[in-house]
C-alpha cells in the first residue's frame, strides 16, 4: 500500500511539473503597464547654502547647488557654485555655472560634457567660458565624487577634484568631511591661474536632519594655495591660507 501511494505522488508531482506553462499562468490585461517602465523625473539639490566667517573677520555667502532632470541613463545637469562677499562693494563672483548632458556608463557612475562659464557678476566683467567633461558618482565606500575637466575658448586647461563622504552618527545627524583641489596644466594670464595645482580644501560639517529634504549645519574649512599659486600669492603679499567657520543648511525639492 505504502509503495503504491509512493507511485501515486511521483506520477502526480511528474504531471504537475512537465505542464505547458500556458496551462496555469494567468494572462495579463492588455492595459498593464511593463514591469519596470522608464519614467523621468528631476531634483534639485543645494548641498551648501551658507555664511562663513572666514578668520580675517570678513563674511561670506557660499552656494554650491545641482539640479537634473532624466531618467535612468541619460540626464540633463544643471550645477552652479559661487560666493559674495559681504559689505566689500564687489560683485558676485560665480566659481561655475555648467550646462551638462550625462549618460550612465557604469553602476553608480555618470559621464558628463557641457558648457560652463565663470566670473564675476559686473557690467564690466570679462566671463571666462569652457567647454567640460566630468565623472561623476559614487566610489567605492560610498565617496561622492565630482571630477572634471575643463577647457576655455583660449585652450587653458584646468581641472578639479571634489569628494565627499557622509559619517552617520545617529539616525538623524551626520558629520561630511570634504576634500576640494583645484590645478591647471597650462597658464592663464588673463583670468590670474598659475599651472600646476593652484589650491586644497579641506571641510567638516555636522548636520542634522529635521526631514530628509532639509538640514541645517555648522562646520569650519581649511584651505591653502599650492605650488606657483601660492608663489603668486606671496608677491603680493597675500595670504596663503585661510580658515573659516560656517553655519547653513542642506536642503533638496
């Protein structure tokens, strides 16, 4: 009896196994949409909207903002970073405002060109524009990185470097060191840029998280002139360092 119900369950097990796969799976609507449909979407993102204090007790309002519209391999970039000083009578000075196209080349990495421009915000001011290739993404152990290359209409080269990397501390609060270097491979009377590597920044910022869309922070930097920029410096009898401490927030939409 036992090894006839044995025979019994293999036959059934067999049948229910060697089915035609259209004898049990259920059609779908024809309405449904696909399983994972390409949809486009956009950010924008101010990682800094800040006042320094900076330690010649001069004040000084800091953006560093990006936004992006796309989808999952091809985006448009917006990025744009600047400061003014406060109370000095100069203009707005605009460190990069860059207009970018980016295509995903690897898990978590972007490859991106475009063009950007920079200067001073004056009637009088001479812009410098350039053309820029960047990757950027995210390197192994959660770095975030922004790399780029760029080149003006005079053909100077220029290139730089920023990484970020995010400590959580509680659920809520976070410190972000940050690393900025700046250098050129060619000289520029023009816009004042010495070949070689012209500056390094060092940052630290603790902040906290009301919601994930905004958070407020304090920090302080360090940041030095390098090599011929720091020669240039010197001659004009400017400083070569500086520090300064910060107070602002984090926020996206």
């Amino acid at each position: 009896m036992k090894s006839t119900n044995k025979i019994v369950l293999s036959l059934i097990v067999i049948s229910v196994t060697t089915l035609p796969s259209n004898a049990y799976a259920q059609e779908s609507p024809a309405d449904w949409p696909e399983p994972v449909a390409e949809y486009y979407t956009g950010r924008i993102l101010f990682d800094r909207f800040e006042y320094t204090r900076i330690n010649n007790e001069e004040n000084i309002g800091v953006w560093d903002m990006v936004g992006w519209y796309g989808g999952d391999k091809y985006r448009l970039y917006f990025k744009s970073e600047g400061e003014n000083k406060q109370d000095d009578g100069e203009p707005t000075d605009i460190e990069r405002a860059e207009l970018l196209v980016s295509k995903l080349i690897a898990p978590y990495w972007e490859l991106q060109g475009g063009l950007g421009t920079r200067g001073t915000l004056a009637s009088d001011s001479n812009m410098e524009n350039y053309a820029v290739i960047s990757l950027y993404g995210l390197a192994p152990y959660q770095f975030e990185m922004d790399n780029s290359l760029m080149i003006n209409e005079d053909g100077d080269i220029n290139f730089a470097v920023e990484a970020e990397y995010e400590i959580r501390v509680t659920q809520t609060s976070y410190l972000q060191p940050r690393l900025a270097i700046s250098g050129s491979l060619s000289e520029s009377k023009q816009f004042e840029r010495q070949s070689g590597f012209n500056s390094v920044r060092l940052g630290l910022r603790y902040r906290y998280e009301f919601s994930r869309e905004i958070a407020p922070y304090i920090g302080m930097y360090w940041s030095r002139a390098l090599g011929n920029s720091a020669d240039a410096a010197k001659l004009k009898g400017e400083s070569i360092t500086e520090t300064g401490l910060v107070i602002g927030a984090r926020f996206w939409f």
